[in-house]
C-alpha cells in the first residue's frame, strides 16, 4: 500500500491523475510506461484519439499536451469524459451550488420522488438508506438546473461514492452477503458525505485544446460518415480494448444505471441491465477479427499511427496480435512492462505484463 501510494504521489507530479473508478484494466498506475511512448510518436499538440478509453485515464494524462477524442460505449464512462476530459470550462463545483443541491437531496430522502435504487437494490450492492442516499443524490442533479459539464461533474463524484461504499468486490457482477465481515463496515458509510467530500476535491486540469468525447460502438467511428473529420484529424489512435473473457457491461451495470437513471428492466440475482452491451474484444471466437477490422480500419490512412495495450494473459497472444498487426502496418514494435494486476476481488496474478505494440506506415 505504502509503495502503491509513493507511486500514486510520482504520477500526479508528472500528469494529471483521474481517480474516480474501480475498473477492470485501469491504467492509472502504467501511464509512467504508456504517455511516454505517446508522446514519443506525437508532437506537442497532435490529436490523439482515444477508441476504448474506460477510466479516462490517458486521455486525461496528456490533456495538457494533446487535442483528445476520447470514446466509451459505455455512459458511464463517458460522462467522466465528459467532466474531465472534454471540459475545459469548469474546474470546479461552486459552493452555492452545492448547497442548492442538498436542499434537494434532503426533499428527495422524504418525498422518494426518484426511488429506483431503493425499490429494487435494497441489501444488494448497498443498504436501503444507502440506496435512497443515491436516487435523492441523483433527483437534486436532475433538478438543480446544472450545466451539462458541471452534471456530468457530479455523476462523476457519485459514481466515485458508489464504488467506494459498494458491499461487492471491486466491481457490480455480484454482492456480497448483507452479513459478510466486510458488508457491516461498508453499510456505515454515507454516500453523500463521500459524493460532497470528492466533489470539494475535485479540480480539473484545463487546456487549449477542444477536446471531444463520444459515447459509442468504436465500430461506429469508422462506419459513421459523422466521424470521418475527426478519423481525418487524428495523428494516433490509442486501443486498450478488453483482453480477457470479462464484458466490463456486466461488471458496471449499477453505473450505468445511475448515470442513465432509466429505470431499465433486471434480470437475474445480480439485477444487471437486460439491454447490457457485450464486446466482441471478450469473445475468442471474434477478438482476432475485432483487431483486423480495428486495424485495417486505421490502415487506410497512411499517417495514421496506433499504439495497441494489450496483457500477457489475453485471449490473443503475444505472437498472434503482433502477426496481426504486421499484416496492416510495415513498422510494428513491442514494449513490454512487469506490474502486479488486482482482479476485482480474486487477489493478485504475478507475472503479468502489459505489452505495448506501436504501429505505423510511416
């Protein structure tokens, strides 16, 4: 922890650091090893195009350096995007505000106008009161009248709050039993009081770029003739896709319930979204046909670069996505780092190692 924390205090010298969800193959603690291979093949200024982004964390990291188009498919990762990446208006929510939001939150823990974590989460994922916490926190965003940045700010300080109270481990595919050791602790903790401490601490880095951030199938970039000036634009893309059997719309559900607040339909114990997107990145029969479209996409502009991150421990090997990637470009090299990987509650893998492979025609 201590090692963790010392490494933690080096990144925020050197970048900008995101630090508002638990997620699968985050990559807060290797941009020391990623940024500088970007920033090697960009120049200051060049867009880069971020396809995959989750946490937003190297979108985030070469903000200052680097026009950004930044894309998830899922909300909720984009509306973090959103807030930190695109914005470059707002670096922080107003005190008054803030008052003018726990008004509402107050009449919403009476009124249960919004109610749908407390009608169908109760001792699951949170405690009923932590559950009414989260739809009064939601109700005062929708109805305080809030810019589209200063929302998208505050989803944000709630998504942070959910995962630091969440009774599951590291994740939403399932919970914890409401008496398991760790659960009591967990339920004690009040969710408005983590959302108005992170939204206090929150300052966002600005820049003088226009940065943009979608929220869509990568495919649609490509297919999409709405995107072809931003494909045009772009210096280098950055691929961190999925590499494991995992689809990451199981394990953040709850999130993008909060952020969407749809009331959708549920299914099974664990109460997932029935209209959950699934990524062909997490199937072996279609991860290696995922990497040729991708690549081949990215191919047809000679001054396109792309820089792949991928594990060790993928579905794809090592040999088989580097075969793949000297199909479409004649320039292919890989980096490779050590680093200790948490699996969301399973403990540690040794011995595993992000590889980076940097590609280009150029």
């Amino acid at each position: 922890m201590v090692q963790l924390q010392l490494k933690e205090n080096e990144l925020k010298e050197k970048f900008p650091i995101i630090e508002i969800m638990r997620f699968m193959g985050n990559k807060k603690y290797l941009i020391d090893f990623i940024v500088p291979e970007i920033i090697k093949e960009t120049n200051i200024g060049d867009t880069i195009f971020d396809l995959t982004a989750g946490t937003q964390s190297i979108s985030y990291a070469l903000k200052k350096r680097n026009q950004i188009y930044s894309n998830d498919v899922l909300t909720s990762s984009y509306t973090v995007g959103k807030a930190f990446v695109e914005n470059n208006k707002l670096n922080l929510i107003r005190p008054e505000n803030l008052r003018r939001l726990k008004i509402l939150f107050d009449n919403n823990l009476n009124e249960k106008k919004y109610s749908f974590f407390y009608d169908n989460y109760p001792d699951t994922y949170f405690s009923a009161e932590q559950c009414l916490e989260i739809d009064s926190i939601r109700y005062a965003i929708d109805y305080s009248f809030f810019s589209d940045y200063e929302k998208a700010i505050l989803l944000s300080g709630l998504i942070y709050s959910m995962c630091y109270a969440q009774s599951s481990p590291g994740h939403f595919a399932q919970f914890m039993p409401k008496d398991h050791p760790r659960v009591i602790k967990l339920r004690k903790i009040s969710i408005f009081e983590q959302f108005e401490k992170k939204i206090n601490e929150i300052h966002i880095v600005c820049s003088k770029f226009e940065n943009k951030v979608f929220n869509c199938d990568y495919r649609d970039i490509f297919n999409k003739k709405k995107y072809i000036n931003y494909i045009k634009n772009t210096k280098l893309f950055y691929l961190d896709p999925p590499y494991t059997a995992e689809q990451y719309s199981r394990f953040y559900h709850l999130l993008e319930t909060v952020v969407k607040y749809d009331s959708p339909d549920l299914q099974h114990k664990a109460k997932y979204r029935t209209d959950r997107f699934k990524s062909a990145f997490s199937y072996k029969t279609k991860v290696k046909e995922e990497f040729e479209y991708v690549l081949s996409k990215i191919s047809e502009y000679k001054d396109k670069k792309i820089i792949i991150s991928y594990s060790n421990n993928g579905l794809v090997l090592e040999s088989e996505l580097k075969n793949i990637c000297k199909k479409y470009f004649t320039n292919v090299s890989i980096l490779r780092k050590k680093y200790d990987h948490c699996t969301q509650g399973k403990g540690k893998i040794d011995f595993v190692y992000e590889i980076l492979l940097i590609c280009n025609n150029i």
